[in-house]
C-alpha cells in the first residue's frame, strides 16, 4: 500500500519529469499519433457509425455551446484551403453559368409561346405588371421596353422598308384614328402587347393620336382621343 505522502512524491517526480523532458514527449506524441493515426481514424469511425444519432447530438450540442470556436475553425478552414475554395468556386459559377445558358436556349420557345399565350389570357394582369414596372423604376422600364420592340423589330423576317412605313402616312392620308392628316405610322395592336411589325399591323395616324394610345388596345382600352 503507497500512502498519501507516496502518492504525494510521485506526482512532484512525474510533473518534473514531465517539466524536464516536455520536447521529447512531444515528439513521442507525435510519433505515436503518427504510427496509430489510421488505426484512431478507423476505430473512430466505427464508434462513430455504431452510436451515429448518439455522436450527432453531442457534437451539434458542442457546437452550439462554443459557437466562437466554431467560427474560430472555419476561418482557420477557409485560411488553409483559400485557393482551393476559390478555385471550386469558379468551377461552379461557370457550370451554373453554361447550364443557365444551355437551359435558357433549350426552353426560349415554349418560354415566349407560353408568354404570348399568358398575355392573351389575362391582359389585365399584364398591364397591372407594367403599370407597377413603369412605376417603380421608369427609366429601366423605359429602356427595356425600348430594347424588347428593337429585337422584335429586327426579328421579323418580313419587316417594312422605312420607304413603306413613310408611303402610310403619305401627303392626303387620314390619320386612322380621326380626321387629321396622318403623320406616323401606328401599330394597331402595339407592339408591346404582341402586335407584329409587319404592315398588315401598321395604320396611319396623327401624332396626337399615336401618343395618346400609346400601347393601348384599339376599342377596349382607347376609343379614340377625347375631344378630338
Ligand atoms: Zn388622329
């Protein structure tokens, strides 16, 4: 039997030892890890597999309770890995680019028929969202609006020949909306509301009205200019 004063010797001897020798317990340590380090990782594992829920629980208890720990070892994760994380990063901001691009492509047919087909349904709806657009941001709206009849402009195949849009409104022509000379070309159905460039869409008209039926319909929205 040791007694309390052994017990008592032998801690002062361990810790000097300890105190003495601390570099090459170190490397033993390490080597020992080192030398065992597979055999923890795999018994780890088993535990870990074995009591999952158990294991799963505690470290997320862990977690939430040293929450400046936490981030202490993310930020030291993100440090050590910067140009990996960078570089996967860029790897997926490109996949996800080309698969938008592919996917875009791949479904701007039934995209616009679908628009086109929404447009016609609820009308209302669709001025209700301009109205908001123009509202909100009206430049941008401007803008867009702007771009979208340029590119449905150039889109079409059987375009008019700026000679054919002048000869509408010719010297004598009556503008189609009143009894003024005509001095513009109108899109019946505008082309913001589907309506084609083409000429069988194209009337003449008299700025005044041209401007007041802006991207109204002709017989339900706008009757013709108010004291005209
Ligand atoms: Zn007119």
């Amino acid at each position: 039997m040791h007694s309390d004063e052994d017990r008592k010797q032998k801690r002062v001897r361990d810790a000097e030892y300890y105190r003495k020798n601390l570099e090459s317990i170190k490397i033993k340590k390490a080597a020992y890890y080192q030398r065992t380090k597979e055999q923890h990782r795999k018994r780890n594992a088993e535990n870990y597999k074995a009591n999952k829920e158990k294991r799963r629980a505690s470290g997320a208890a862990w977690k939430k309770a040293n929450p400046e720990k936490v981030k202490a070892a993310a930020a030291r994760y993100r440090e050590k890995h910067r140009e990996a994380i960078k570089a996967k990063r860029l790897t997926y901001l490109d996949k996800t680019k080309q698969w938008n691009k592919k996917h875009y492509e791949k479904n701007k047919h039934s995209r616009d028929e679908y628009a086109k087909q929404y447009a016609e349904e609820h009308p209302e709806k669709v001025r209700e969202y301009h109205r908001k657009c123009r509202n909100a941001k009206p430049e941008v709206y401007r803008a867009h609006r702007l771009r979208r009849i340029a590119s449905l402009k150039t889109d079409t195949n059987n375009s008019p020949t700026a000679t054919e849009l002048k000869a509408i409104y010719s010297p004598g022509t009556k503008c189609h909306y009143c009894d003024n000379q005509a001095t513009a070309a109108d899109h019946f159905i505008p082309l913001s509301r589907g309506g084609k460039h083409v000429m069988s869409n194209i009337v003449p008209a008299c700025k005044p009205c041209n401007s007041s039926k802006g991207n109204k319909i002709y017989g339900t929205e706008w009757t013709g200019r108010p004291n005209k």
